[in-house]
C-alpha cells in the first residue's frame, strides 16, 4: 500500500524561509526543511494497481514556473493538539 498526495516541492531558498517560521507552537510537529511542500491534493492509501495508473498519469505533466506567496501561518489541530502546520 502506499500513502499519496501530490504536492509541489519547494526550491532550497523558500524551504529556508520557511523553516525560519517553524517554532513557537506547543506539541507542533515540524517536518525536516527538505520535506517542506505544498500538497495540491491527498489521495490516500493505494495499492499497486492504483499506484501504477496514478503514476502514469502525472508523468507526463509539465508546467511552467510561478509565483506564489504566503500571508499566514495555520494550525491544522486535531481534538486539543496542533496535528500539523500549514502556510495560506
């Protein structure tokens, strides 16, 4: 089984800016810079099968460079706990 999202890698000069936000919050789980991304869409598990065609059919996609910015910083909390952090 494999877990899948697509996402977006960030270049090294944003992951820096990015880690240089990364503190502060209680029990927040900060991931290592290099893992830093812009998830588009989760998938979920797959099998083989579905990893396979998935795979194949984000192969072939192409896309120009563009700019993006980040205004604020969110906490995706589950029950009390912060889960994971996030950029809007």
């Amino acid at each position: 089984m494999y877990r899948l999202f697509i996402a977006i890698d960030f270049p090294d000069e944003v992951n820096d800016h990015i880690a240089n936000v990364c503190f502060g919050i209680p029990g927040a789980k900060w991931v290592p810079k290099d893992q830093s991304h812009l998830t588009l869409r989760f998938i979920g598990e797959v099998d083989d099968f579905y990893y396979s065609r998935i795979d194949e059919g984000l192969s072939g996609i192409v896309a120009q460079r563009f700019d993006l910015s980040l205004k604020a910083l969110a906490i995706f909390r589950r029950e009390t706990s912060p889960r994971s952090c996030g950029w809007e």
